[in-house]
C-alpha cells in the first residue's frame, strides 16, 4: 500500500515519534524484500536435458508463523583474498 500511494509504512500507520517510525519502516521494508525474493526463488524440478522451474516456496507457506526457510550453508573460498598482503585469514 505504501508503494501504490507514495507514502512510508509509518505514515499510513501514523507513528509520530521519528526513530519508531523510522525502526517500524525499515522492519517492512526487510520484510517486504525478503518475502519478495523468496516468492520470486525457483528450484529446477526437471532434469539437465529439459529443465523446468517451478517455485521453490508457496506465499501461504512464507506466511505460515510456524514455516521456516531451509538453507543450506554457503562454503566461501578465501584463498584468492590469502595472497593479499596485509590481510590474514585463518
């Protein structure tokens, strides 16, 4: 709605006070951002000869209070950032 009418999330609520209306519209706005990236993941349901996409999550399960988003652990190669001098990491 804040989108569609130009206003911050605060605004429509009315919330006076600057920092909680500050605090509350960047709660939205993370949530809206991370709900909209989720809605719009896809997952390769076919195979490498024929892929076909399909999403990966449904909007009623994202909404769902008890759902919760499986992740897998991303494995980050420093070994370039090793040759730089002055940077140490273990």
């Amino acid at each position: 709605m804040a989108t569609k009418t130009g206003s911050r999330p605060s605004q429509l609520l009315k919330i006076d006070d600057e920092w909680a209306a500050y605090q509350f519209d960047n709660a939205v706005i993370w949530f809206g951002m991370t709900l909209d990236a989720l809605v719009n993941e896809t997952e390769n349901v076919g195979d490498d000869e024929k892929p076909h996409y399909e999403p990966k999550y449904s909007l009623s399960d994202l909404l769902d209070p008890d759902y919760r988003v499986k992740r897998e652990e991303e494995v980050v190669d420093f070994t370039a950032l090793k040759g730089i001098e002055g940077v140490n990491i273990d």
